[in-house]
C-alpha cells in the first residue's frame, strides 16, 4: 500500500512539474531575425532578440522564470515587442540550418556570453546589448522601456 501512494505521489509531481514547464513562456517567440525586423516596422513594435542556452544555461533560465514567464512582461511585450529567440541548446535537436543561421548572428553581433539581449528600435537600429538584470519583471520592463 505504501508502494502505491509512493507511487501516485511520485507521478502526481511529475505532471505537475510536466503542466508547469509547459505553461513558463506563453510567449510568441519568432526564430527569423529579418522577417521579425520587417514585422517591427510594420506594427510600430520593438524587437527584442534573446540569444540563449535554453536547456543549460542557469542565467538564461533565471531570465526566463522571472522575467519572459511574468504577465507584466507578457502584457508589454504583447503591446511593444517582436520577440526573436535564437537558442544554442545542448541537449535539444535543432536543423543544421538552424545551427547555422544562429551561429551566424551570433558572430555578427558578437555575442560572447548567454544570455545576450539585442533591443532594436522600429527602424531596426541596435538601441540595447543587455543579459540577465536582477529585480524581475518590472524591473526588466522598465530597463526596457528607457531605451525605447
């Protein structure tokens, strides 16, 4: 009997923590950093570009859980931003167009460290090179807003 509640407990966990991944980043995250540039002018919208280790980098996943997974950042960037992740996982499969196209921004930015934030403005003018900022959403949306 103590084998069995073990047991239920045990997956009751597992799908809890399985729904709760599931539901971090609501976001709409595009992968295309022109056709986002070009979606940007359009709408009168930022773009903010996450360069990310998804599945290891322990900053870009604080980044993530405190920040891009929050309502107060959902709603601003629902309102301001185009966003564009462009992930160096090591554990997920990825094309090797993919690996390519991201290692070739990657290089043309310079970028050196996870996570890179890139914000350009409506034009498509760089405005902000930035990474993880401690103090959560609103914290990170104000940092934002000031570069806008």
């Amino acid at each position: 009997m103590k084998k069995i509640t073990l047991l239920v407990i045990l997956f009751s966990v597992i799908l809890l923590g399985c729904s709760k991944s599931g539901a971090k980043d609501n976001l709409k995250w595009e992968t295309n950093l022109e056709t986002a540039l070009e979606k940007a002018k359009q709408e009168n919208k930022a773009v903010l570009v996450n360069f990310t280790g998804s599945d290891w980098c322990v900053w870009c996943q604080r980044l993530s859980d405190e920040v891009f997974s929050q309502s107060e950042f959902e709603s601003f960037s629902d309102d301001n931003l185009i966003l564009v992740k462009l992930d160096f996982p090591k554990n997920i499969e990825q094309s090797v167009e993919t690996k390519m196209y991201n290692n070739k921004l990657a290089q043309k930015f310079g970028i050196q460290g996870f996570p890179t934030i890139l914000l350009f403005n409506s034009q498509g003018q760089m405005v902000l090179q930035t990474g993880y900022q401690p103090g959560g959403a609103s914290n990170y949306v104000n940092h934002l807003k000031s570069y806008l």
